[in-house]
C-alpha cells in the first residue's frame, strides 16, 4: 500500500490552467486599455473628450 501522509505542494493542473487564462485575461485588458487611450488622444486630443456638448 502506499503510505499514507501529507501530499507534495504541487498545484493542480486545473489550478494552473486557471493560472494561465487569469494571466492572459489581465493582458488583453491592458493592452485593450492602452488601445483606447491611444485612440482617444488621437481624436479628441486629449484623454477625455471636451465635455459641454
């Protein structure tokens, strides 16, 4: 039989999947988020638009 006593620390590849597709998610975000600043400052010349209508 085998012993029967604390497990390794590994993490479930399920967890490191997870891991994976946080780290990806928090990547498209930024650069999504770097997009629309960029864009922004190309139209509007700024980063918020003139307000005032």
């Amino acid at each position: 039989m085998a012993p029967v006593g604390p497990k390794n620390n590994q993490v479930a590849p399920a967890d490191d999947l997870y891991t994976t597709l946080l780290i990806i998610s928090a990547a498209v975000l930024l650069i999504g988020i770097v997009f629309l600043a960029v864009r922004s400052v190309q139209i509007f010349e700024s980063l918020w638009p003139a307000g005032g209508g």
